[in-house]
C-alpha cells in the first residue's frame, strides 16, 4: 500500500474555546511564560475560598474545557494548577525569575497519574 502525503498531526486538531470568558488574563499569562516573570495573583479556590499567591507561569494546558495556568507557586513551594476563570487579579512584579529548571508541562500530565 502506498503512503498517502500526510499532513503533521497537529496542524489537523484545533481548539476553538466557544465560551470566551474564563480567559481572565489568558494573553498576560502566555507573556509571563516567556519572560519569565513573578506574578502575584488573586484565587478563588475549589471551596470558593480566596487566597493570594506569588506565582512564576511556566505553562498552560487547555482541558476540561477551560484554560489552566501552570506555575511554581512560592506558597506551596510546589508546582499547582490554577483555572485561569478563577483568577480575578493578576500583577505583575516584575521580578524575573533566575530558575530555569523548572518541569515539563509532560511532567506534570504524568504527576497527574
């Protein structure tokens, strides 16, 4: 059987987020990847309880049908995953981080197991 001319897989899955809102502060979140800096953010937690972080984004995931930021954050000294939808302030420090060793988005999917 002779091999069609395929295509990349990735260039054939697309998401399409229908419902916009939840992405409080998706574009700030995607520069602090990048530029590695410390954000302090306000969080409503899964028991709707608010709680402040100082937070350093090393990623984000798109999953059960909302964005979600994955950063180091200082309080828990450990990596955590916030649903951008549930973040109602973010600021930035503008402390850059020194870290450069941080996980792999591929580590922490297989934490999750």
């Amino acid at each position: 059987m002779k091999k069609k001319n395929r295509k990349d897989f990735s260039s054939r899955i697309k998401v399409i987020n229908p419902n916009p809102s939840g992405n409080n502060y998706l574009s700030e979140v995607q520069q602090a990847i990048t530029e590695q800096p410390f954000y302090k953010i306000e969080y409503t937690d899964a028991r709707q309880q608010k709680t402040k972080r100082e937070v350093e984004p090393i990623g984000m995931i798109y999953y059960t049908e909302q964005w979600h930021s994955l950063p180091g954050c200082w309080k828990r000294i450990d990596y955590r995953d916030f649903k951008m939808g549930q973040i109602s302030t973010l600021l930035n420090t503008e402390n850059l981080s020194g870290k450069t060793d941080h996980i792999s988005i591929d580590e922490h999917i297989r934490s999750w197991k």
